[in-house]
C-alpha cells in the first residue's frame, strides 16, 4: 500500500486565467430508499464507489436514526476542507499544527423570513500548538482560502435541471 501523503504546496499557487479552471469533480448520486423520501431512508452513492452511505432522518427531525444525514455530511466535508487549507498554509509558512482539530456544527433551523429551512454552520478550531495570535492570523488566513468558507459566506454557483436519462 502506497504511503498517504499531504498535497503539495504548490497547491497554493495562484491561478491567472480568463475562466473557472475545474480540478476535481465529485459526483453523488441519492435514491429515496424504502420510503421514497432521501432524508427518511435514503441511499448515497459516488461514482467511484467509495461513498456509500444509508441516509436517515435524524430523531430529532422525527426519524429514527441509525444513518449519516445531509448535516453531518455537510459539517465533514466543511471540517475536512477547512484542516486541509489550514495545514496548507501552515506547511507553506513553516508552522507546525500538531494536534489541530476542526469541529463544525450545522444547524438546520427554521428561518424567520420565510417560515422555511436554513442551514447554519459554527465552525471552532483548535490549534493547541500555536502562540494565540499566530493562530488567530492562520485562521483569518484559512478562511479566505476554503472553498467552503468562501461558500457559506458568498454564496455557491448552482443550478438545478432536469435530467434527460437516468
């Protein structure tokens, strides 16, 4: 088995281009599962096979559990992003992060300007190994560089369409 390995540096280099230049594409596919409905029962699927998850309602949204959810899903993927572009930019400035943890928390609410849903993220970090301002700096830092900051705070290019094949 190969050795795991952190991305480069160089990953920081910054782009100059007229267009989005896409690195990686991740493609999930959801069923409705036993009930028809996917936060109730659920099936998750990447492309490549390596996520496969049951989904299932949380019992705090009346369900009985015993699944990951979209939340959880979420707050994984934000944690994970925002450690990594964290430790990037750490590496690249010579700091050590030995035992750095991301902890995210999403919150689905109900929002007050339309009676609907939203989505609230609190995202705490631990950088046991830095002085308080060091750490204070690489977080302002991080949050400029994660994708999934930039998203949560400017918004995301999306576009639901109907598909022509199965």
């Amino acid at each position: 088995m190969k050795p795991l390995t952190p991305p480069p540096v160089t990953l920081l280099d910054k782009y100059v281009g007229p267009e989005v230049l896409p690195l990686y594409t991740a493609r999930v596919r959801v069923t409705g599962g036993a009930t028809g409905h996917a936060r109730a029962s659920g099936v998750a699927r990447s492309d490549d096979g390596n996520l496969d998850l049951q989904l299932r309602l949380p019992p705090e949204l009346g369900g009985d559990g015993g699944g990951t959810n979209p939340e959880q899903l979420f707050a994984a993927g934000y944690a994970a992003c925002f450690h990594g572009a964290m430790s990037l930019l750490a590496a690249r400035d010579g700091l050590s992060v030995a035992g750095s943890a991301v902890e995210v928390a999403v919150t689905f609410a109900r929002d007050p300007m339309d009676g609907l849903f939203l989505l609230s993220a609190d995202v705490r970090i631990h950088l046991p190994s830095l002085p308080k301002a060091t750490a204070e700096e690489l977080v302002r830092n991080t949050e400029r560089l994660c994708p999934y900051t930039k998203m949560t705070l400017h918004g995301i290019n999306s576009a639901a369409t109907i598909a022509t094949h199965s």
